[in-house]
C-alpha cells in the first residue's frame, strides 16, 4: 500500500438518509463508526458539515448513503482521498436495479439507464428483471414463474425489508397491487429467481486513507424480538490490497466462484456508467438451489456506503496496522437482541433502539 497520506484533519458523518431517527441505532451507530475512521486517519471528528470542525477543517466525509455526483461536487469530494463510500452519476445506479436488464426493448428504464450492462453481466446475478411499472412487474414475474418462485424487491428498501416471494400469477398480481406507480416510476423493483437453503456472502474491498483491504466472507442472521430473521452480523477474512489479492489465498470452490463473479460485476459497471467510484465496495453474493434442485449463484446487488460489514473492516485495519508483519485477520460484526457482547468486544452502539427494542451492535477481530 501507498505511505503517502491524504492532510485530513476532520472526518465528517454525513447524514443523508432523514427520515431515520437521529438519535436511533443506525444513526448513533454511524457516529460511533466515523470515530472510529478519524482515529484512522488521524482526524478529528464532526457530526455535520456545519459542526464547528469541518466549518475549519478540510473534511474527510463518511456519509450513510451513495452520493450522486452533484452533491459530492456541492462538498467539494473531489476523489478517494475524500471520501469513505461511493458516488454515482444517477440516483438510480447505488440500487439493485442495476443487477438486471428490463424485461424488454419497450419497457419504461429511468434516464441515463445502460441497456448493455444486463447482457454484459451474464452469469454474475440470477435470472431476473428490473421494472419501473407495474405492468412490466407482472410481465417479469410471470416470464420467471415458469422456472419457480420469484422474489420480488423494492429496489429502494435495505436489509431484506420490502421483498415478497411469490408462487402463482394470483400471488404476483396481488402482491403488484401493493404497489404503487409512484414508487415504482421513482425506485424500481427486481424481480428474480427465489432460491432455498442459500448462502449468503460478502465480498468487498475498501479503502480508508492509505490503508486498503480486501475481503471474503458470510453473513449470520438473527432473530430480533419480534421473532424475525434479520441480519445478524458478518464473519470476514481480510487481506491487505484489492479483490484480485483474495484469489492468492486458498479458497472453498463456491467462496472462489463468488469472488470472480464480483470482480466481473464490479468491472462492467464501472464501464457501464463511467461516473462511478467508490472506496467501499461490497457485493452481496447468493448461493443456492432453485425448485427443481439446480444450483445458482450470483450478486445481489452492491453497497458503495458504510454498511453492517464496516465496523468489521474498520476492526481488521486497526488490527493490521498493530501488526505491520500480518498479512491476514479474521474480524466480525455482530448485532445481537440479547443485550449482552463478550469481554475485549468493540461496541458502537448499546441501547433501547425506539423501532427494534433493545440491541447491542459491535464488532470482535479474532485471535490467529
């Protein structure tokens, strides 16, 4: 990696997403993560651009969504040295309706959409369609049905919240009747192959100042104190450097698979929409069986901001910065309902959260 670090004298969490909760657990846990990066970079740390701090300070900024390309201009972003996260030239390319093509020549894309990155993604991602209407929502739905379930998924919505599985035409057509032109027209939605006893991991790579990683992994799920699975935390092993690095370690087939799928994805939108960039990147990967007990696998769809596998990355930077000689750690994130995290746990956030209930979030690297 480069010696040579960027003068940052103030890392900035920038909120974006207004209507969470401010004081709530993904807003307090954003807070506690940018610490975190300042100590990093050798920072001091502001709340907001209008903070005392970043009002003196050339800022280094860690906002909570991607950036479209205008505002990261308004804040004077010029490049990787000034941002932890990710901007695109369309609002629309930091969704998952990138991971698809439309269901046809005719069908309704929203402006600045790249008809040739569904082809050029191949085999990457699952068989699936994007739509940004209800009509094209039935037509993609039921052109899948015929290979088995479907699931269908509010591009706009995160974490599993906003996806339906549906079995029959009866079952789609009373699901799109949930859903509004609007939201459709604004958002969009994919619909693609459902699949059982799946697997999910994450790939990613990132770079925060000088210190740059890369990552393979799995992620857990939990069960919150309404009885829902939910995302539970990540169980990553980083390496210095980028995802072409990950492929000199030895790997399981379907983690070496996962991984040359993310490259190729990564790569071709990037030539897709030239616009973007990011210093975050991490790829949701599927595998598992359809109906009829064939295997798939592919990206779900890409994170270009701080996310739930962040405090991990952070952790696993700090540890190989204590260790100059190391060349791999192994670091977790957890989110937890018990209230309870172990002895030598990294905890960012602790507390009553208004939406979930009780919650302990925090992040552990693990001995060699």
């Amino acid at each position: 990696m480069a010696e040579v670090a960027p003068s940052r004298i103030c890392a900035v969490a920038l909120r974006r997403c207004l209507d969470r909760d401010p004081q709530g657990h993904e807003a307090e846990t954003h807070r506690a993560l940018v610490r975190r990066i300042a100590r990093l970079i050798g920072a001091d740390y502001a709340n907001d651009p209008a903070d005392d701090c970043a009002q003196r300070a050339e800022c280094y900024f860690v906002p909570d969504r991607t950036l479209v390309a205008e505002e990261a201009d308004a804040l004077g972003i010029g490049g990787e040295a000034d941002l932890f996260g990710g901007v695109v030239p369309y609002a629309f390319v930091a969704t998952k309706t990138i991971s698809h093509g439309l269901i046809g020549a005719a069908a309704t894309a929203p402006d600045g959409w790249s008809h040739a990155l569904g082809e050029a993604l191949g085999d990457a991602v699952l068989p699936g369609y994007s739509v940004f209407t209800r009509e094209d929502l039935r037509r993609a739905g039921r052109m899948l049905l015929g290979g088995g379930p479907v699931r269908v998924k509010a591009a706009h919505e995160a974490g599993g919240n906003g996806q339906c599985v549906v079995a029959t035409e009866r079952e789609l057509d009373d699901h799109v009747a949930t859903l509004t032109e609007a939201m459709l027209q604004r958002y969009g939605a994919v619909v693609e192959r459902d699949l059982i006893e799946a697997t999910t991991f994450s790939i990613g790579q990132a770079r925060i100042g000088v210190h740059e990683i890369a990552y393979f992994g799995m992620q857990r799920q939990t069960v919150d104190h309404r009885g829902q699975e939910v995302y539970g935390g990540s169980d990553l092993t980083v390496v210095r450097g980028r995802f072409d690095d990950l492929l000199a370690h030895a790997l399981p087939d379907a983690m070496h698979r996962a991984i040359e799928q993310v490259r190729h994805y990564d790569a071709e939108v990037m030539r897709a929409y030239p616009g973007v960039w990011a210093t975050r990147r991490n790829y949701d990967v599927v595998a598992g069986l359809d109906r009829d007990g064939r295997h798939w696998s592919g990206v779900l769809e890409q994170s270009w901001r701080i996310g739930g596998a962040s405090a991990a990355e952070i952790a696993a930077i700090e540890a190989l910065l204590a260790e100059p000689s190391c060349t791999l750690v192994r670091a977790s994130s957890y989110e937890t309902y018990t209230g309870e995290a172990p002895d030598g746990a990294e905890i960012h956030y602790r507390g009553r959260d208004g939406q979930v209930g009780l919650l302990v979030k925090y992040s552990l690297v693990h001995p060699q």
